[in-house]
C-alpha cells in the first residue's frame, strides 16, 4: 500500500467517525424528522464531570470535626500572617455539621460555611462525600512510600501532569481520556453519535476517545462554523456564497471528503441547536447570579432534556471552574468558591428534577481536581498536594454519606507523605470504575479502560450508586 492510499484511508475513517449518525446516514437533517422520529429514552444515563481546575483545597470543604480532629487542624491552620483555619461549628460564620448515615468511630463532620446549599443536597441523600481519593498504581501504605517500594503514579505534584492523569491516566500529552474511553463503548446506543461526549467547557482529554470526538456547545447551542450564519465582513449576503465554497462538491478526493465533512459540522450544528431550541433558558429556573459554572450546567441540562429528540442513551458532559491554586489569599478567595460550587450542583439537581429535563435518576454529577493541598498553611494559603475530598450528586446516589475511611488529621501520621499531603485511601480507579458501572459498563470493559483497578481486588466498586 502506497503512502498516499493509507493517509487517504486513515482519513476516510476519521471523516466517517465524524458522522452524527454513521458513516452510512444521510448528511442533512431533518428536525422534523427527528421530531418524528424521537422516542421516550428510558435507558438513558449521562456522567457528567466537574473539574476544579488549579487543586481545591480539600481540608477546607469537608473537615473532621470530633475534638482531636479540629485541634490538629487549627494547629496546622491557625497560621500567621494571614490564617486560614475556619471557625468551629456554632461559631459565627462556622463550618457546617452534616450526620453521615454510616457514621465513622469518633468522628463528626462538616462542610465548608459557604456550602449551604449543598448541606441540603447531602440531607435529602442527593449528595455523597468521596473521602481521600487520589491517583494511585496500587494501594499504598506509607511505610512502602518510604521506603519507596510500592509502584507510585508518576509527575506528582505536578498541575498539568496530574490533571491529564486524573482524566487520562497519563501524563501531560495524553489524548484519550476515561471518559471518551466510556463513549467508545457506548456511542453504538445512540442516534448520533457526535453528541455521545459533549463539553461547555472548553477541550478536556478526559472526553476525548479513540473514536469519539468531543463537540464544544455554548449556552446558544452547538459552537457555529464562523461565517455561515449571520454576516462575514459586515455582509449578511456572504453566508450562502460562503457555504457553497466549503460544502460544494469536488472532484478531488480530499476536497469532497472535506466538505462533507464540513457539511456534517453544519449538520450537526442545526440539529443540536434545534433541539436545545425546544428548551429555552428562559423556561428554566434562572442560575445563581454571578455563576458561570451554573450557567454551563443549564447548558448541559438543556442538551439533556433534549435527549429524546435526538434519540440519545448514554452521555458525557464535562464542566469546569477556575481559581483553585490557592497559594495565597485562599480565606476569601476559596469562600467565593465553594460558593459557587455549593449553589451550582444544587441548581443542577433542581434542573434534572424539572419536567421538560425529567432526569434525576438517570444523570450523576461527580468532582474531580489534579490534586488537593496540603494541611499546612504558607502563611496566607496552601500549596501542592496529592488526596482530596470530592463529592457525587444526583438522584441515583447513595447519598448522605461518607465513602472511604476519612483520614487522621494531623503531619506525620500513617495519611500524610509531608506538610499535610494526604496519602490517598481511594485510587481514581475506583472512583471512576464504580461511575462506569452504573454508566452501564461491564466489569470487563471497566478492566479495559482501567487496568489498574484489578490491583484493588474486592473493593475495586466502592458501592456509592445506586
């Protein structure tokens, strides 16, 4: 075979995968066939993935609060120029009790003052807490990371290494992610498969796979192809030419197959966009003001409750937040954050549970981060760490609970590999492999997307789904 015969056909391949609904299908779109057409998704479940982008601080969003507990971190915390320990519960402005289900020998718990709102997710069992997770080959205990014989992740400590390895399981320069991985096995369910793994956030490695593309959408629907719509250098009679240039037949193999490529993206384009249509924002509660990540879950809701239209079964979705890498000024700075987070997951659940979305039980929220931080304070903040608290929402989890054994509070102990990074209890493995369960994947293709969690034996599913 010829050079030129495998590119051509590595990119014939590519094109087709492209395709919203097969490489066989028509390419334009009929939406009111596909209004026709759309039939009550009952087997329809959707993940969708909120990434803390800079490393949240994790000891300042779920906190140990039995008396040794409060006083190691207040030792730890309670640091000058500017501390950043929190006041106690009771106290003004104190953090927030919350009563697990399955409560831990000696301890009690809270949440952060500014997470009100997610207090009450977590009382209506809509909320669970995921203790101590972090990426990990293998357990690990800290005698075996001293002596440095137990298998270690790589580039720790490390933000753009460790994002790509909690969504890829490789370092920076990863590109497939786990739950591209999960699109791959499931697009085949669905309709059109361009809209299996989607984004309001920007790219994320975490929803690429090695057939699925991610698609980027915006509150307005699918991002649009520049110039096809509306006007091009102030000309509204330039889009139709415009069309014809990048969507016209040619005779050149590679131009024809660019512009049916293209014309899918237009296709896909209309169809997204239509079907958001039939759920405008205003027919939805409005977001918490000042919100952007509440604005990019109104955006997901809204292709959720399109799902029936467009005839869809299994999604991804990936959000995100910014602002995370607080190595100063975190006393304010982390507030207005687990603000936002706490009031954005609680409008998502609201959202799922309208009647035009009607999905409560079929979509689950989780966090994730590249890292926590450490227990101990820098005088005005907190720096790298490698375990952190994350929580899971939705109406399918078992909520109201801790999961994981919540780590000693303190430096120096068995959970601390210095300055107060916690060694983690949970691996990413087992974290993600219980999702893909209950996303509808077998326990071989769990094993296929995440090898290590064979190393976890018997408690590689850690039994928050429900």
């Amino acid at each position: 075979m010829s050079r030129i015969d495998a590119s051509r056909r590595r990119f014939l391949r590519t094109a087709a995968l492209t395709s919203i609904v097969g490489p066989g299908a028509p390419f334009a779109l009929n939406l009111a066939t596909m209004s026709a057409a759309q039939a009550q998704t009952t087997d329809y479940r959707a993940l969708v993935c909120l990434f803390f982008n800079g490393g949240n601080d994790h000891a300042n969003m779920v906190l140990a609060t039995d008396s040794a507990s409060w006083a190691e971190y207040r030792r730890a915390r309670n640091v000058a120029p500017m501390p950043i320990a929190l006041p106690e519960p009771g106290a003004g402005g104190g953090v927030l009790p919350i009563s697990p289900v399955t409560p831990q020998a000696g301890r009690s718990f809270a949440l952060h003052p500014s997470m009100g709102q997610l207090v009450g997710e977590f009382n209506a069992n809509r909320v669970a807490v995921l203790a101590n997770v972090g990426p990990l080959v293998e357990p690990l205990t800290k005698a075996q990371w001293n002596s440095r014989s137990g298998r270690r992740p790589p580039q720790l400590f490390s933000h753009n290494d460790q994002t790509s390895i909690w969504q890829a399981y490789k370092p920076e320069g990863a590109r497939v992610g786990w739950g591209g991985r999960m699109g791959d096995l499931m697009a085949s369910m669905n309709q059109y498969a361009n809209f299996t793994a989607i984004t309001a956030s920007g790219n994320a490695v975490w929803l690429s796979g090695e057939t699925v593309l991610q698609y980027q959408a915006s509150a307005q629907g699918a991002i649009t192809i520049q110039g096809l719509t509306g006007g091009l250098f102030g000309s509204t009679a330039s889009a139709n030419p415009l069309r014809d240039i990048v969507t016209g037949d040619r005779g050149n193999l590679f131009e024809k197959e660019h512009a049916r490529v293209v014309q899918r993206a237009v296709d896909a384009q209309v169809a997204l966009t239509g079907a958001m249509a039939a759920i405008p924002e205003g027919s939805l509660p409005a977001p918490p003001a000042n919100n952007g990540l509440a604005n990019q879950l109104r955006t997901v809701a809204r292709i959720i409750g399109s799902r029936n239209t467009l005839q869809m079964r299994r999604q991804v979705f990936f959000v995100s937040i910014g602002g995370f890498d607080t190595h100063d000024n975190q006393t304010a700075q982390h507030a207005t954050l687990m603000q936002r987070v706490s009031d954005a997951i609680a409008y998502f659940n609201g959202l799922m549970a309208q009647p035009s979305i009607n999905a409560a039980s079929q979509v689950t929220l989780f966090t994730a981060s590249e890292f926590g931080r450490t227990l101990t304070s820098n005088g005005d903040g907190t720096d790298h760490g490698w375990g952190a608290h994350h929580f899971v929402a939705g109406a399918a989890v078992r909520g109201r609970d801790v999961y994981g054994r919540f780590p000693v509070i303190g430096q120096n102990t068995d959970d601390d590999v210095g300055q107060g990074r916690l060694l983690p209890s949970l691996s990413v493995d087992q974290y993600a492999g219980t999702l893909a369960r209950w996303y509808g994947l077998s326990d071989a293709q769990v094993a296929e997307i995440f090898p290590n969690i064979v190393n976890f034996g018997s408690s590689r599913y850690l039994g928050f789904m429900s």
